[in-house]
C-alpha cells in the first residue's frame, strides 16, 4: 500500500511555494490592460510601469540574501514558513493599495516572501529526494510555478469581465491562499535530513531517512543506512577542513561551483521566458493581435507552459542536465531571434501614442499567427529545459555546509537580474522595439557556450557524491551525455547488509515531525 505522506507528497506540498513564485509572475501580466488598473493608477508607462513590476523582484532580491541565515537557522521548513507570513502581508498590502508608491511596497514585501522560498524550497526537496529521483522532485517546483503563473493569469482574466477597482484588488488577495495552505500543511512534514545531521541530531537523521525511503520506516534498511552513514561522513570530512563557510564559499575549491550556480540562474532569467510572462499582453498587441483578443491568447501560453513541464518532470532524471540545458538554449534562440525578424520585417511605428509599445505589424495576419505561434513554442522550449533544471542544478553542486549560503546567493542573482528586466523592458519595448528579441536571443547562445564549457553533468548522484564529479579532472564539455550512474551507496549498502561496514547512530532519539 502506498503511504500517503511520501517524498512525492511531501515535494508536491513544499511546491506551493513555486506556486506562489508563479502567482508573483502573471499578478501583473492579465491586469495591465484593463481599463480599471489603468485609470485608478494613472496609465503607468515606461519605467513607472517598469518599477512595479519590478518592484517583487527587489523584495525577492532581500529575501533570497536573507535565507543564507535563516536557512541554517531556523531550518529550511520553519524559514520557509516565515516566507508564507510575509507573502500574505504583502498581499494584503497589494489589495488595498491607494495609490503606485502603496502597491510597490506590497509587492517589495511579498518579494521578501518570494526570495526566501524560492531559497529554501529547492534545497528542501533536493535534500529529502533519493538520488535516482531528484530531478523529478526538485521539477515539482517548476511545474507549481507555471500552474501558479495560469492559475493566477486565469483569475485575473475571470476579474476583468468585472467593472469596478475588484478588476485588480481580488486577484491580489487570493494569492494569499496558496500561502495560507502551505503555512499550515508544513507542521506535518519531516525537517531536512541533511539540516539535521549539520545541527548533530543524528537520531533524528536515521528517523526521517527511515521514513522517506521505507514504507515501514524501517532503521534498519540497509540503503537508509548507507546513505546515514555518507551524510555523516560527507559532514565529518567538512568539518575538517575550513572553518568560516563565507570564507569556504569563495576558496579556490568553492567558487567555481558558485559562480556556476549563479550563472545558471542569470542565464535562466536571461532566456527572455519571463519578459513573455510578463509583457506577453505588450508583445502580442505589437504583432497585430487585436486588444479585445490579447488576453485570451496569451493565456493558452500558460496552458503550453504547464503541459510541457510535465514531460520535464517526468524524464529529467533520464535526460540529463547537460543535454536539457544546451539543447533548450539553442531551440529558444531560435525562436526568439524568428519572433524579431517577423517584427523588424512587417513592422512599423505605431500610429496611436502613449501605448506601451511604438511598433506595431498592421494588415499582416500570416506574420501576427507566425508571432503568436513562435512565442507559444518557446514558452514550450523553456518548460522542457531550462525551467525546471534552473531550480534543479544549483543546490546539487555545493556541499551541505554552504548550500544554503550559495543556493541563496545564487536565487538572489537570480531576482536581480529579474528585478533588471521588470525594469528596463516596458522602456526598451518603447525604444528599441523588435531588438529586444534578438538581445536574448543572443543571451541563450552565450548560455549555450557556458554551458557546453563550464557545466558538468550531476544527474543519478547522490549530493555527497557531487565533490568526486567536480574534481573528476575531465575536460567538462567531455561530459555531454554524463558519466555512468552511479553505485557507490548500493555498494556501501551491500557492505552494510554483509556486515563488513557497521553503523550506530549517535544521539538520543528525536521525533520524526519536529
């Protein structure tokens, strides 16, 4: 029989968290053209519409620096639960606003919210997962995420049928339920085992292992064993060496797999996917479609988004991060630079003025549906590759001693460069026009050459095993398909069984939930 709470369940829950990352996505993307929003706050245009959007982001910058603390702390469950309290403020704040400057601070406030859950709840996941499954569990946060971005981009659609200021106040306080539920549902999830093992809650490690991989939480499994027995020796063998983990963070050894994790996430945000979540309103009235019709359209990208994530979720493990990675950057450049050669092709400046876009295909029907089709097929591209495998990659290449500590690091690169495109986009949609598209274009084709050079393959690893992988001493872009999988816990496991390797927890006896 299969047990209710599991490590798929467990995920599944800790995922509203991403879902809440995808409600901070669409909470502008199906309101910005309605008339209500725009008349209650004056038709921001340009950078003032830039600093609202944006706005989240810079929370999530803060949020995401301050989880290099609370992370260790106060665990990744109870700091991901100050992430839910916060959010809900911010929600409440957004609902009432009475004016652009109120609205920005709820949204920084949430942002807060945001940056600490989108810290803490891949390290969470990828730190209850089992090695052969980790991808798919750490997936289950991009998938939260682009059911949170259609879910929220359909409640807004729902609202805009209404004709009063409820247009933009309802959305933004019913994302606050996710938050509520998640908040509450966390008191029955185990802590991380590996947060445990750092705080010498030994007992309490071998209890929740136990019970994320047996069915009958049984201790004396030899795979929990095995796999006790490696955190524990991964941890000893850290703790001899430096001392200070910020000063650990940029050693010679360190700092490559810092800066790499950083890096997957800038170029994540620099594939141009969240300018299309964002302003796909924007973009889609400056290719021809018709106002009245915008909305509808650009929701079936949401849809694509949350379709084509499943298959990511479901095969990631088998794919590889490597090929997803390379393969996802080459197809969405091509789409990108297609989409602004379609706009620079049969284009023109747009007659009607104080519109948030000055270019604008007229009486070209073939170019508009070409547009509509490519934008839809790169959101597909995205949710197959880098999507889910940006959350997935940087809490696998650190140690647990500064994961933590380079997760949040590399999540606040992240909502900076974010917070950099919520910005500057509306002005440079005004601009430069169709040349936004060919500039991340371009930015997929440098994540390509990174990629290819700089990134290892991590897939089928235990965490404790990934130091091997990054000083294997193979020229990286050798790696394309991966190393063997593999069995160096089934082989401490067989030792374990034949008694040739004993393990004796240390500690008294802890409890399971706490």
């Amino acid at each position: 029989m299969i047990r209710l709470l599991n490590v798929y369940t467990i995920s599944a829950f800790a995922a509203l968290g991403g879902m809440l990352i995808g409600f901070d996505i669409s909470s502008m993307s199906g309101i910005i053209g309605t008339e209500q929003y725009k008349s209650y706050f004056g038709n921001p245009l340009g950078m003032v519409q830039g600093g609202i959007t944006s706005a989240m982001a810079g929370g999530s910058v803060i949020g995401a620096l301050s989880s290099i603390f609370l992370g260790d702390w106060l665990s990744r469950k109870v700091a991901i639960q100050l992430g839910t309290v916060l959010w809900c403020i911010g929600a409440t704040v957004q609902s009432t606003s009475n004016g652009v400057a109120m609205l920005i601070i709820g949204r920084a406030i949430s942002g807060i919210g945001v940056g600490i859950l989108s810290t803490l709840v891949p390290i969470y996941q990828s730190e209850i997962a089992p090695r052969k499954f980790r991808g798919r569990i750490v997936s289950f946060q991009q998938f939260a995420i682009t059911c949170g971005i259609m879910t929220q981009y359909f409640i807004e659609y729902g609202f805009s049928f209404l004709h009063s200021e409820v247009v933009f106040r309802g959305p933004w306080a019913i994302q606050a339920a996710p938050a509520v539920i998640l908040f509450f549902s966390l008191f029955l999830l185990p802590r991380s085992p590996r947060w445990l093992a750092s705080k010498d809650r030994w007992n309490e490690v071998l209890n929740v292992l136990a019970f994320l991989r047996t069915p009958n939480s049984d201790v004396n499994d030899a795979l929990v064993l095995a796999e006790y027995k490696e955190i524990e020796d991964q941890l000893m063998h850290e703790r001899e060496g430096t001392s200070n983990s910020f000063r650990e963070m940029i050693s010679p050894k360190m700092r490559k797999r810092v800066f790499l994790s950083m890096a997957i996430q800038i170029w994540d945000q620099l594939s141009g996917m969240n300018v299309m979540m964002y302003y796909i309103v924007y973009i889609l009235s400056s290719a021809g479609v018709e106002n009245s019709n915008s909305t509808l359209k650009s929701s079936i990208q949401y849809v694509v988004n949350v379709v084509m994530t499943i298959p990511s979720i479901l095969w990631t493990d088998r794919w590889g991060r490597r090929p997803t990675l390379l393969i996802g950057a080459v197809v969405m450049a091509f789409w990108l630079f297609l989409i602004g050669g379609l706009l620079m092709r049969y284009g023109e400046p747009n007659p009607i003025a104080n519109q948030p876009y000055t270019w604008i295909i007229i009486g070209h029907p073939t170019a508009t549906r070409s547009i509509l089709a490519c934008s839809y097929l790169a959101v597909a591209t995205f949710a197959l590759s880098w999507g889910p495998v940006g959350w997935i990659y940087p809490p696998e290449i650190v140690p647990l001693r500064i994961r933590a500590k380079s997760v949040a690091v590399a999540t606040s690169a992240n909502w900076a460069t974010n917070f950099a495109l919520g910005l500057s986009v509306p002005p440079l949609l005004r601009s430069i026009q169709w040349r936004v598209f060919f500039i991340f274009a371009s930015f997929n084709i440098g994540a390509f050459i990174h990629v290819y050079f700089g990134a290892p393959e991590t897939t089928r690893r235990t965490l404790e095993e990934l130091d091997e992988v990054f000083e294997y001493g193979e020229p990286l872009w050798k790696s394309f398909f991966g190393r063997p999988e593999s069995n160096t816990l089934d082989m401490l496991a067989r030792d374990i069984e034949q008694g040739a390797v004993k393990v004796s927890p240390r500690g008294s006896r802890g409890v399971l939930s706490t």
